[in-house]
C-alpha cells in the first residue's frame, strides 16, 4: 500500500468528528472529500492492475541503464542499445521523480494554507502517472509499426454464393472507396471483373496515403453477408462470401531501376491481346500483360489500360506487393513463433466479419462483437470503429507478447 494514502484510509475508518474523537481523526476527516478520496483510491487500484507491467518496466529500465554504462571491447558504449533504450528509461525515471513529488505535496493537504494549490498540484501529477501507466509505458514496450507509411493494395474475390456474392463485393469495395476518401486517401480501381447482374466477380483497390496500410489491414480474411436476393421470391435468406487479401502497397523502385524484392530475369513477362469489353483496342493490340514470378509462381495479369506500358507498371506493382506481403509474414514468423498478432488471426482462409442484414447487424468474429448496425457500417463510421478496436487489441496481444519474453528471459 502506498505510504500516501495512510491518511486517507485511516480517515474512511474514523466517524465523524466529535469533541471525544482523537486528533488523528479530525484531521484525517478533513481529507474525506470525494475528489481527493477518490482520484488516489482509483491511481491506487490502477497501481495494483497494472504491477505487473510496472515490474517490466522497471526490469527493463534497469538493463536499459546496464546497457548505456557497459563499455565495448573498443572502449565505446553501446550505441544501438543506448539510443533503444533511451526513452524507456527516460520514462522510468520521470515516473520515479513524480511519484516523489506526489509523495511530498499531499501532505501539505492538511494544511489550510496550501491545500488549494496543493490540490490543484496533486491533481495534475496523478493524472500525470496514470498517462504513464495506461499509454506511455505499454506504448514504449511495444514494438513500433514497420508498415506505418506505407499504402495499401486490396485485393477483392467473390467466393460462395454466386451473382449475389458479385454484388456484395461491390457494396464492399464501395465502402473502402468511402473510407479511404473520407481518411483523404486516393483509392483507385486498378482492375475488376464485372459479372452479368452488375456486381462484380473480382477487383483490385489501390489506396494511396500514408497509414493506409495499417488501417485497411485488419480487413484481410472472409466477409460474410445473410441477407435475401432480389431473385428470391420466397424471401429465403441466403449466405454469400467475398474474400480480401490486404497487401502493403510498394511504390515504382527508384530510378537507378534496382529491385529489393525480385530479380527481373526471375520473372516472365507475357503480352497478349485484351478480352473482353473495353472499345476498339480489344482484341486489335497486345495491351495486355501477365507477370509471373518463376521462384513462387505468384502470377499477375492487368489488361484494364489501354496501353501495354501501364498494364505492366501496374502488374508489377501488384507483384511488389504481394511479395512484400511475402516477406513481412515470414519477419514476423522468425521474430515471434507464437505470434498473437494479424499474421495469424487474419487468415486469408478465416472468416473474420458477418453481415446479417435482415437482424440489421454487422459482427465482427475477432472481436466477438455484433452491435454494428448495416448503415453504420456501409455509410458511417462504422469500419472506423471496428479498425480502432482491432488497432487496440493488437497492441494488447503485442504488449502481452513483449511481457511474457521479458518474463521468459528473467527466469
């Protein structure tokens, strides 16, 4: 128990002051205001939830600190390690001088002279350490973003469920479109395959913007819709699938023309004549072009230009992006074995949302939550939500991640 609320706690066992009560306790009952009382009592049980962290924090400051002193073989330090370590270590240390200050002014509340000012001050530095406590310190043991400036390519194919899924995938690659402009991203088709009843039976959505790709990522996996055709006479409900596959979106490689990803003579380049509708220049000029990567055997074709040079800059900016996708699942697979994050609870495979729309009402299965109404998620902010609420959880599972190795390493 914090040394501080002593007082406070004494003056919830003492009654009322009398003339017989002893002096501790008239004191201590001047103290028993709501606002004072019950600021501490909360920081208090806060302190006591979130110990655990707190002891990482601690443990991991403390190496933080080893690591800057501890010289290397050249006679330098560390410098890696003191330029990683700094700001947890920073924290800590603030997070120690205020706990010091708070200790120092709440004693003055018992002084009618400065009990105001000393209010006031006591006030802010709890607010203070909770700030610590809730986002600073879980925020300094997460590892940060690597995707967090890059854009995002989507990739939408209609699965189970025929014309009807054809239209659902337009509702929901109308809804990205509405998402990406209202975040002021330029969302652009670059390919789709439009179906007879006016859906479509595939598409894919490029999103440029920073932060694109994070927000959007939490979409990859199966969506599900319940609702009753416009065919259905019998007003039979039935369910339709659309699958997504989110990739980080790489832009043209410099102009040096040096790959990262891929060398070029791994991949084939193809060129044919477009099929399809698209006016004169179908089936009249090869416009079209198909990638494959000979190492995976990832393969790309765009044929949605009109000229042959831009089907290939697009079909090799799809190929960069899907082999990014590639390469970030298996960092991710060799930095944490038994990773908790989206790697694994976006499964291209798994259904990840179900959208009812006769019950008015959109679940999302990674969250266990269905409150989300059909026009919140199609027209309002609804996938906001939802994204925010993922973003949350991830850093959750993150942070548990980071936690448990410190443990592991301490042991």
């Amino acid at each position: 128990m914090l040394s501080f609320l002593r007082p406070w706690l004494h003056a919830q066992s003492c009654l009322a002051p009398t003339k017989h009560a002893t002096a501790q306790c008239r004191r201590a009952s001047n103290l028993k205001k709501p606002a004072q009382w019950e600021e501490l009592k909360k920081f208090e049980r806060l302190q006591q939830v979130q110990a655990r962290l707190l002891r990482v924090v601690q443990k991991k400051a403390e190496l933080a600190k080893a690591g800057a002193e501890e010289p290397d073989p050249t006679g330098k330090t560390h410098g890696a390690k003191v330029k990683n370590g700094k700001p947890l270590l920073e924290a800590w240390a603030r997070w120690q001088h205020m706990k010091e200050v708070l200790n120092t002014t709440l004693p003055l509340l018992e002084d009618p002279d400065m009990r105001d000012l000393a209010k006031d001050e006591s006030a802010g530095i709890i607010s203070e350490l909770t700030h610590q406590l809730t986002h600073v310190f879980p925020s300094l043991l997460t590892p940060p973003s690597e995707t967090e400036e890059l854009s995002a390519l989507l990739e939408l194919k209609s699965g189970v469920g025929g014309s009807e899924s054809s239209l659902f995938l337009t509702d929901i690659l109308r809804m990205y479109e509405r998402f990406a402009r209202n975040k002021r991203w330029h969302p652009t088709v670059l390919a789709s395959n439009e179906s007879d009843n006016g859906g479509m039976k595939d598409a894919i959505l490029e999103v440029k913007g920073e932060g694109a790709y994070d927000a959007f990522r939490w979409e990859s996996g199966v969506h599900r819709v319940q609702r009753v055709p416009t065919t259905e006479s019998s007003g039979r409900v039935h369910t339709s699938t659309v699958a997504v596959v989110v990739l980080p979106l790489v832009e043209d490689p410099p102009s040096d023309g040096k790959e990262d990803l891929f060398d070029m003579e791994d991949v084939r380049i193809e060129v044919m004549r477009a099929r399809g509708a698209g006016g004169q220049h179908v089936n009249k000029t090869e416009s079209a072009v198909r990638l494959t990567h000979v190492p995976t055997g990832i393969t790309v074709s765009m044929q949605d230009e009109r000229s042959q040079h831009q089907n290939k800059r697009r079909a090799f900016q799809v190929l960069r992006a899907r082999l990014l996708d590639q390469k970030l699942i298996r960092d991710q697979a060799v930095r944490r074995a038994a990773r908790r994050d989206l790697v694994r609870n976006a499964d291209r495979s798994e259904k990840i949302r179900t959208y009812n729309y006769p019950q008015d009402r959109v679940t999302d299965h990674r969250l266990g939550k269905g409150s989300m109404s059909w026009d919140d998620m199609f027209e309002g902010d609804g996938l906001q939500i939802f994204v925010d609420e993922l973003k949350e959880k991830n850093a959750m599972d993150a942070l548990e991640d980071t936690m448990k190795d410190l443990e592991s390493a301490e042991s």
